[in-house]
C-alpha cells in the first residue's frame, strides 16, 4: 500500500521543539570550615607542649598523624596559630586543658570535716586543709560530715558544674561497711529502685565485696547526688552505714591517697574529667 513504510525503514523526525536538557543536580555547598589561623595566637604544637602532651616534636608528630583537633576541626598542616584563651583543642578525642589559671585537685577527706571551704561554727573544713593553695577553690558536690574519701575541688566552673548535674550521669563510687548477712535480694532491689520520703531513687550498681560474721562490705555506684542518698537507700533496705568511704568520681579513683592529703590531677584525668562531662 502507498504511503505505508516499509519495515525496518526509519521514520521520520518529528518536530518538537528545542530539545531540553536535564537539569544538572547542583553539588552541595561546602560549609565554611572555621579558621583557626591566627595570626596573633600561638603555633599550636607550642601551645601542646606546654599544656604537658609530649615534646615539640612529638607534638608536630600528632598533628602530621591528624589526631590534633582546633574547634572540632581536624589540623594537619605545621605552624598553625590559635589562641588558647578561647579555643578548644582535641588530642585523640580528649580535651587537653590549655588554660594554666585552671587547677584540678583531689582530696581525700578524713571523717568529721565539713564540705565547706570555710565554717562559721568553727568546725574543720575543706579550706584548712587548702591554706598554701593561693587560688580560690571551690568543692565539687558535698560529702556529709561523717563520709570519708574523694572529693573534687576546682577553679573551673563550668566544669564542676557538669560533674554535679545528674543529667550528665558523671557516676560516684562508695564502699559501705554495714550490718550483715546481706541477702541476696538487696541489690536487686535497690537497682529496681527505692521509694524514700523525698522521691524514688535506685543505684547504678551494687555488689558484695566482703563479708565476715555480723557485718559485710559493699560497693554501691550511682550519679544521684541527693543529701545522705547511699545512707538512706541502705537503711531503707536494712543494712544502715557503719563507715562510708567515696572511692571514685567518673573516672577519678581515691587510689592511696591518704585522709586529710591532696594531689594535683594529671593531665590526663583532667581530660578524661572533660570527657566525662560532655566537655
């Protein structure tokens, strides 16, 4: 039939118009990294050094590897500046402190000393014990009078205030000697929670550590920082506190201190303290 096109023939081009091109996807923007040159600052392999995390050289060792953050940005190159007044650096995670004004100390408190760092009463406080520190140092959280062991003690308030706010979760480590047999029941009790006269409340652990004919040790871990809150939990459940002893704060341990000493924080502490507190 005429007018009909053969098989395989091609047809022809309609017209449509100027063909249209696919849009092209638009690349995302890249933020604006923050700079962290200046010009005015401190080369930052000094400003480690100084702060106690290794040599010059092993400091420039650091930043090569890219293990050295300024303000949550990594930093590799050599003869960065920055002003350690304000900004914030990270070696593998951790924040080193950079502020030298800052003092970090650790206190074994004896039992009957108050938690103040000065008494009205006349009673023995926190701040006899600090007389040849020249800083003005403040405790972070309290420790009942008759309560022995570590307590924390700053210049840094935002940090102190981090450690004692129970949102942060910052755990607090006691070693009770109390009545005993304790039975077997008690710690899953009190991890199930304690209802006292001022709100539920339960620990984060406890566990037996000793026990001898008529009186037990044991180890309750918890971050509430309620007034009396182990004495309370353990009279609640039968076993009121003979001695209490605070052996550990987040990640800072009594270890041999002895009562009434007090010891500067290492480096490290302090940054594994920032860690803790979200810092």
């Amino acid at each position: 039939m005429s007018g009909t096109p053969r098989r395989g023939a091609r047809r022809p081009a309609q017209t449509r118009g100027p063909a249209r091109r696919p849009a092209r996807r638009q690349a995302p923007v890249p933020e604006v990294p923050v700079d962290v040159h200046d010009a005015d600052g401190v080369r930052l392999q000094k400003v480690l050094a100084q702060a106690g995390v290794g040599s010059r050289r092993a400091c420039e060792a650091l930043i090569a590897a890219g293990r050295v953050q300024v303000d949550g940005h990594v930093v590799v190159e050599q003869g960065v500046r920055i002003d350690p007044s304000r900004q914030v650096v990270h070696v593998d995670g951790v924040r080193v402190q950079l502020d030298e004004e800052k003092t970090y100390l650790a206190f074994n408190k004896p039992a009957g000393v108050v938690s103040t760092m000065s008494d009205e009463q006349g009673r023995v406080s926190l701040g006899d014990f600090m007389s040849e520190r020249q800083e003005r140092l403040f405790h972070v959280g309290r420790l009942d009078s008759e309560t022995e062991g570590l307590i924390l003690l700053t210049n840094d308030g935002e940090l102190a205030h981090r450690l004692q706010h129970p949102s942060y979760g910052v755990a607090k480590t006691y070693l009770a000697e109390v009545p005993g047999p304790v039975a077997r029941d008690v710690g899953k009790s009190l991890r199930a929670g304690i209802e006292l006269d001022d709100g539920p409340a339960r620990v984060d652990s406890f566990r037996l550590i000793d026990s001898q004919p008529g009186k037990a040790l044991v180890e309750v871990i918890l971050h509430e920082g309620r007034k009396h809150i182990v004495r309370r939990l353990l009279e609640a459940v039968g076993h009121p506190v003979e001695r209490l002893v605070r052996v550990q704060v987040g990640p800072i341990h009594l270890g041999d201190l002895r009562p009434g000493r007090w010891r500067v924080l290492t480096r490290t502490e302090v940054g594994q303290l920032f860690t803790a507190a979200g810092l």
